[in-house]
C-alpha cells in the first residue's frame, strides 16, 4: 500500500513533532524534510565552500546522514536553521532533493513528510495534506524552552545570552523568507486541513491527525 500523508508548516508550530507521532501510530515511514536542507546548509559551511552550489555539493552532502559519526545535533542551531532556510531558495539544492524527497515518498508501506513545500510541490497528489501553525510569540516560547532544557541537560552555557526577543526575530526572518522566496515558498495548499496548535497540547493536535487520516483509510 502507497498511503501519503503530508504534513507542512511554519518554524517551531510543533509539526515535526506531530508528523513523528503520526508515523508511529499507523507504522508509515517518515522523513523531517527540514533536516536535508540543513544538512545541505552544514555541509557548505563545515567545507568553506565559496563557489556556486553544485549537483555534487548536495549529493555529497546527504552522504552524512549515512555517517554512524555523525550528529544530528549539530545541524539544530539558530545558524544552521537560518542558513537552511537561505540555500533552500537555490533551483540546484530544491531540484537534487526534490528527487530524495519523492523517492521517498513512494515507499511501500505508507509515508509521513514534514516541511514547508511537502502538500504543494513534492507530493501536490498526497493522500493526506496538513498545515500547521501557531501565533509567533507562542512558537517562540517553545524553541526558547527547548534551547532551556537542551542546555539545562547537557550543562551547557553556549546560550546563556539568547532571549525571547531574538527569537521571535529569527522566527520572523525565517517566516519572511519561506513564504517570499521563488521557488516552493511555504503556503498551505488549498487541500490541506489547517491545524493550529497555539492552544492546543501536542497529544490533542494528534488526536486530530489520526481521525483525519484514519476516515481517509477508511474508504
């Protein structure tokens, strides 16, 4: 069975989240799209490189996430996330994992995609679409509390001066250039169920999720 479920959504409204739990309640596989152009976004920088992105730039790339040595924490910082957001406004990095993307997608089994283009450009025929969002001062509270709690963890001070402020202006550069660039800007398309999760607990926006896409199975 081929069963895709969409889910895209601005930064920090607790989409990642949702689209996980989703996968793992209907046992589909599940791709957080965001981690590719990350990953893309590291790469450039860790190598220094200054000339234009190539197709072998992204190939080569996407070869760390195979890599046991490396770590996906190193790609959840405020630079990765907002340099991420830059080079995915490049036709040579959308267009290499645009094919990541779909082939993925196709699986057997079923399939849960996160990001920001998942229900409009990759998969615009997917079973199941969903937007999410939150008001920016709520999203902001949450990625302030999780730099809070991943600090507290690991007895680091490397963000000791952030604050909330910052963050809603990250938030609201990142806002800006996702729904203003060219190519794929984050729009919901006009399939998709809209889930706001500003007052709404995670488990609640899943409840949601389920009835939604369990009805479709259904038929």
């Amino acid at each position: 069975m081929k069963f895709i479920v969409a889910i895209d959504g601005t930064a920090a409204s607790g989409k990642g989240t949702l689209a996980k739990k989703t996968a793992n309640h209907f046992g589909f596989k599940y791709l957080d799209t965001g981690i590719l152009y990350r990953v893309v976004a590291y790469y450039l920088k860790s190598a220094e490189i200054h000339s234009e992105i190539s197709k072998q730039n992204v190939q080569d790339s996407l070869r760390l996430l195979i890599n046991k040595d490396f770590q996906l924490s190193h790609l959840r910082n405020e630079e990765i996330s907002l340099k991420a957001s830059i080079i995915s406004k490049n036709k040579i990095v959308r267009d290499n994992l645009l094919t990541y993307q779909r082939e993925f997608a196709m699986q057997e089994g079923g399939t849960v995609l996160d990001g920001r283009d998942i229900g409009t450009v990759v998969c615009p025929n997917a079973d199941i679409k969903i937007f999410v969002d939150a008001d920016i001062e709520i999203r902001a509270k949450r990625r302030y509390d999780q730099y809070l709690k991943k600090n507290s963890n690991s007895n680091s001070n490397s963000n000791s001066n952030l604050n909330l402020s910052d963050i809603i202006d990250d938030l609201t550069k990142r806002d800006y250039i996702d729904k203003n660039r060219q190519l794929s800007p984050l729009v919901s398309a006009k399939d998709a169920y809209l889930l706001d999760t500003s007052n709404i607990t995670s488990d609640d926006g899943l409840k949601k999720i389920i009835q939604i896409i369990s009805r479709k199975l259904e038929k």
